[in-house]
C-alpha cells in the first residue's frame, strides 16, 4: 500500500519533479525558438499540449490527497477526545 499512497514528502518531492519537467520543456522550447528551429520548437509545443495538464491534474490531485489525510487526522482525533471524554449522564 505504500506504494500506491506515499508519504507527504514523497508527494511534495513528486509534485516538484512533474513542475521541474515541465519547466526544462518550456525552457527547451525557448531555446529551440531563439535558434529558429523550427523542428523542435513543434514537438516542444506538442509535448507542453499533453504534458501541462497531466501535470496540473497531478499537482490537484496530491493537495487534494494531503487535504483527505488532514480532514481524516481531525477526524480520529474527535474521536479519540469523545472516547476519552467522561461521560456526562
């Protein structure tokens, strides 16, 4: 299940690695325009096309996971002061 549900610092550092790529694609895409290749610059274009918004879906998706853990801590943590409580009759 780890695999499937990393930890918080794995998701950061995963969120910032998808950010990094898409900013060496841009950065490539602003090379191969100021060099006039035309060549690259289409197939940079294409893959921003397809990458930045698998990019920006992941990047929700994983504040969203870290809002889920949150809401779910504060949750057993209600709990576990009701458990905890002593009982008023």
């Amino acid at each position: 299940m780890a695999v499937n549900n990393p930890g918080l610092s794995q998701r950061r550092q995963n969120v910032q690695q998808a950010e990094d790529l898409l900013s060496e694609i841009k950065e490539r895409a602003n090379t191969a325009h100021d060099e006039n290749n035309v060549f690259m610059m289409s197939i940079y274009t294409e893959l921003l096309k397809v990458a930045s918004p698998i990019v920006t879906k992941a990047i929700v998706r994983v504040g969203r996971e870290e809002t889920s853990d949150i809401n779910k801590k504060h949750k057993e943590l209600r709990q576990q002061v009701r458990a905890n409580a002593p009982s008023e009759a």
